[in-house]
C-alpha cells in the first residue's frame, strides 16, 4: 500500500508507524500561495493546528485523501455526504 494510504485498521501492522499525539477536527480552511500551502484545522469553529505544506505534498495528500475516500465509500457501497449536502437537506 502507499504512504500515506493506510485503512486504520492498519496501522499496528505498519512497522514504520509511530505513534504521535492525536487530532480530532470537523473543520478545515485552505490557503494557497506561490510557494506553500496553509491548511488549519478547525474542531467546532475554533482554529486547532495550522499545517504548512509545499505544493508538491498537499496535492500529494488530496490525492490519496480521494483515492482513500472513494475506496472506503466502495467498500460501505455508500457516498459519504458532504457538509454543503447536509446543509441543503436541512434547508428544504
């Protein structure tokens, strides 16, 4: 499997994997510049971790975040709804 790739319950078969302190967040802003990207971490509108990333890495990232999304959503033989999606059930 590719870095960055794993399911979670495969971690603990992954012996590169160290264990590091833990994040949970339900928010995210995004910010592009000519020589990096900012991604913040939000958890209930509060801003929690700020990521810096060069291009090369967070276009990495999006990938295999879309690669894992659409794998999962393949095996559960569901979409995942997004927030924008939730917000318009809810509006109608």
């Amino acid at each position: 499997m590719e870095e960055g790739s794993l399911m979670a319950s495969e971690f603990d078969e992954n012996e590169d994997y160290i264990e590091e302190e833990e994040y949970y967040f339900n928010g995210f802003g995004i910010g592009i510049s000519k020589t990096d990207v900012l991604i913040y971490l939000t958890r209930n509108g509060k801003r929690e971790i700020v990521l810096n990333a060069s291009h090369i890495t967070a276009k990495s990232l999006a990938i295999a975040l879309t690669k894992a999304m659409d794998d999962f959503e393949i095996k559960i033989n569901s979409k995942i709804l997004l927030s924008e999606d939730i917000e318009k059930l809810l509006d109608s």
